[in-house]
C-alpha cells in the first residue's frame, strides 16, 4: 500500500475547465457538488482507502522568528500569494494507478451547470518513514 | 446499570480515596482503572452496592500504582493495606472536583479534558474521539493537566466563573465521535446546579436545556445548517423547552442577574415563539441592553444589532452594525442578512461571499455559500 496526499487548491492549480466561483452557483448546484464530495469521502472510507482530510480556511498568516526576546513576526494573509491551499485529503491506496483513478473521480466532482469541474488536483506520494524490510 | 449511572459515581469516589490520603493524579488513575473493569465485569455479576464496589476495587487500584511508583522510584515508601478510617467530607467532594479541574492556572483545553475525566468519568479515548485528536494527545493533556494542579489543596474553594466557563465549551463541542458532549455537559451542569443553588449555574442550565432543545431541527438530513426562523419548531423538543424556562425562571426570581441567565432569556424568548414572526424581538433587544450591560462584549454588541434590525427594521440594525468593528467574527454575516432585508440584495450577496470565505467551520461556510449563491441566482434572473 502506498499513501498520497490530494491536494485541493484554492489559487496555484492551472484553470479548472469549469472555473465559476462557487458563490455564483445555484443553490441547488452547490448542494449537488457538496454531496458528491461526501458521498466520495464516505465511499473511500467504506473501501478502506480513506485515511484522513481537512478543509482549510482561505485566511492564513505567515510566522517568522525575529530573533531572541522578541515575539515572532506575522504577515498577511497575501492576496498575490501565487499558492494557496484550499484542503487535502489522505489515501492510501495499492499503486500509483489508483490513486490517479481517484484523483480523477474527485476531480469530476460537479459545479456551475451541473457539469463537471474539471479541476486540477495535485497528487503527491508520501515518503515512507522506515526503510524496506527486504533488501 | 448503564454507563451513565456509574459514570456519576465517579467524583465521589475519587474523593474518598483522596480522602484517605491519596494523591489526586493517582487516585483519578486508579477510580479510571476501577470503571474499566466494571464495565467488564457488572453485567454478568452485578454488585449490591455500586459505589462500595469501586471504593474497594478503586483502592486496590491505588495501592498497586503507588507501589508501582514507588519501585521504580528504587525507594522503599510504606503504604498501608488496610485504608485508614475516613474523616466526614466537611465539603462536598463532588463540588471541589469541578473546582479542582476547572482551576484557573489550567488552560481552558485542558480544563475540559480533566473535568470530563475526572468529573465525568469518560475514558481518555472517548476525550480523544471527541476532540478528533489521538489519544496519546489527550493521554498527555490531561497527564500534563494533573500535574498543574498536583499542588492545589483540594478543600480550598474555587471559582464558580472557570467552571461554568469550562461546561459552556464541552457544551459548545457537540457532538463528534461517539460520545455527546453536549448531552454530558447538562449532566454536569445540572449536577452542579443542584448542588450549589448558583443562580449562574441555574442560568446556563436553562441556557443548555434551551439550545438542545432546538437541535433535532438545526440540521437538515443531508447535514446542512438550518438557521433558526427556518427551523420546523414542530421538532423543538417541548420537554426539554419547559424544563429550561422552570429553571431559568427560579434563577432570575432570586434577583441576582448574570450573562448565562440574560443569555438563557433570549433563548427562552425564542422558544416562547410559535413562529419566527412571531418572535417578541423588542424584549429580546431589551436583554441584549443587559447583557452588553454585563459582558460590554463586542459580540454581544454585534448580535444585539441583528436583534435591534427585526425590532426597529433592517435600517435601524446596520445603523447599530455601523458603530462596531468590521473586523469582528461574523460581521459580515450580519451585515449581510441587514443587507437583504434592507433590499440591497447585491451588497447582501457580496457580504456573504466574504463571510463564506471567513466562516470557522464547514457547516456555516456551506450555508453562506449557499446563501451567496441563492441572492446570486435572482439577480441574474
């Protein structure tokens, strides 16, 4: 079994096909697109594929240490900031296949229309912690 | 018996043991170590006498963790076999754990933690579920918490503001994992009413009471807010709406006011309404005017404004909104929902896409979206 994070991003991911922001959805569109996504979660979870995931506010400060006795430095939220992360979610999966398989079904999840989103997810392999046991 | 009964013996047993001289860190081990076993072993040999069952078994316990202790400490430390003879409780033991748990050099994280522990005899793995962190973090929260009040006597008197503060966030916590916090924290509280006749602890009882009430109509079956002039009122628990204002009216006829009862009167006004347009809104402002009187919170002020918008109209409201820091958690919600009601549904659309991207939790972020979208959708139309 390998684990992948899927990385949803609110800016930083190339143009989503169906790019319409959420909020000039139809209510009834919002809906759907919210229980594809639980229905997706559930469905892995059921499968035993599902590890983890977390919704991350789109506000986010940057910390930086200035030196002994003084307290830390914080600044923004950037609105320029190229990358910003919108959630993730953890599989763990039997290949690289797989987890591209899944990454495009959450990826077909519903928007403005109806249609798909089309969205760009970033799939990125974990690193193992400990060294394989056959050599 | 069932769990919650033998849960509420839990205190009470810790303080006997701490009464024969038992620490309390080891004491609430031990009573911890007793509940699981007598959760294995009761239903097929029920004991006669509950609470005398898990005294002994409990001590057992203690005496078995203070030599462990003390072996591997390498110290020879003599601890008697036979418990010595208990001094009468001068105070109620009960009472003093909540004071102890909840005492103000703990950080409100771990006060909560330690007082569902100790105070109401969950696991640390049901803490865990709850909190949806792992419970070798909760193990050491509240480890570390034990630690902290290690020194405090255990007969000094406490503060009754931490306390309530500590049950009003278990409350806040809900309903994650497999245990309802919500649920457990009126347990205590009412445990704690009816101990201190506190008319603070009276006032967030009914304050409780009258929230839970509402809850089986909050979400929707596909999990979705339903905020509460669209709530089916037919689904507000009754039982638990009379129960709230018995209590909520004992406490204010003792003439002592206190933000949970003024709060507690807000929620009881809005009970008391059939419908929501039949919600006495102008006494409502009139117990914000208290309650800002009381707390001068912002917050306050910025739910007092949304109170004042159905009394006066939404002009009235955001005049209100206008005096208070933007910055303000939910502002823009509330700005919103004056918007709207004010006619200005393109304002109200924008407010509530910037209070979508601010919202602290999924459930409120999906509402306002939802909110955004539906303003959206008639202005397009």
């Amino acid at each position: 079994m390998a684990k992948y994070l899927l990385l949803k991003h609110y800016r930083g991911a190339p143009a989503a096909v169906n790019d319409v922001p959420m909020d000039r959805w139809t209510p009834e569109e919002v809906t759907a697109h919210l229980k594809y996504m639980d229905d997706f979660a559930k469905r892995l979870e059921r499968d035993g594929e599902y590890v983890g995931g977390v919704a991350l506010s789109p506000e986010g400060t940057f910390v930086r240490y200035d030196g002994e006795g003084r307290p830390p430095v914080t600044d923004g939220p950037f609105a320029e900031t190229k990358d910003l992360i919108a959630g993730w979610m953890v599989i763990d999966v039997d290949s690289y296949e797989r987890a591209v398989e899944l990454a495009g079904e959450l990826s077909a999840a519903p928007g403005a229309g109806g249609r798909p989103i089309h969205e760009w997810l970033e799939l990125r392999p974990f690193l193992a912690d400990h060294a394989d046991t056959t050599e | 018996m069932n769990e919650a009964l033998l849960r509420e013996l839990v205190p009470a047993v810790i303080g006997v043991l701490v009464r024969r001289g038992a620490d309390f860190a080891t004491a609430e081990d031990a009573v911890q170590e007793a509940l699981i076993e007598a959760v294995r072993v009761w239903p097929d040999d029920p004991p006669r006498e509950p609470k005398g069952w898990l005294v002994t078994v409990a001590w057992r316990k203690f005496l078995d963790l203070a030599r462990a202790d003390a072996a591997r400490r390498r110290r020879e430390e003599r601890v008697d076999e036979q418990p010595p003879a208990e001094p009468a409780p001068a105070t109620d033991d009960t009472l003093q754990l909540y004071f102890l748990c909840a005492h103000p050099s703990l950080s409100p994280a771990s006060a909560v933690a330690l007082t569902l522990r100790a105070v109401g005899g969950l696991t640390t793995r049901q803490i865990a579920a709850a909190y949806l962190v792992p419970e070798a973090t909760m193990a050491q929260r509240i480890s570390r918490a034990k630690r902290t009040v290690a020194r405090v006597r255990f007969d000094q008197p406490g503060e009754m503001a931490t306390v309530l503060r500590v049950l009003y966030l278990a409350f806040n916590e809900g309903y994650s994992g497999d245990v309802d916090l919500a649920a457990e924290a009126i347990r205590l509280t009412r445990q704690l009413a009816t101990r201190t006749m506190h008319e603070e602890a009276a006032g967030l009882l009914a304050l409780m009471l009258l929230h839970h009430a509402r809850r089986p109509a909050r979400t929707g079956t596909d999990g979705r807010l339903i905020p509460l002039a669209e709530q089916d009122r037919s689904r507000w628990d009754t039982r638990l709406i009379a129960e709230g204002v018995d209590v909520l009216q004992a406490a204010l006829a003792r003439d002592r006011l206190g933000e949970y009862q003024a709060q507690a009167a807000i929620a009881a006004l809005h009970a008391d309404a059939p419908t929501a347009a039949e919600t006495d809104w102008v006494q409502i402002v009139e117990w914000y005017d208290e309650l800002v009187a009381l707390t001068d919170s912002p917050i306050v002020r910025l739910n007092r404004a949304v109170a004042l918008g159905e009394a006066d109209g939404p002009q009235a409201g955001l005049a209100a909104l206008a005096e208070l820091d933007e910055g303000l958690p939910r502002y823009p919600a509330a700005a919103a929902y004056l918007h709207e009601r004010a006619g200005d549904r393109a304002t109200a659309a924008r407010l509530y896409a910037t209070a979508a991207r601010a919202a602290v939790t999924i459930p409120e972020r999906d509402h306002l979206t939802r909110q955004a979208a539906r303003l959206n959708t008639g202005l397009r139309s």
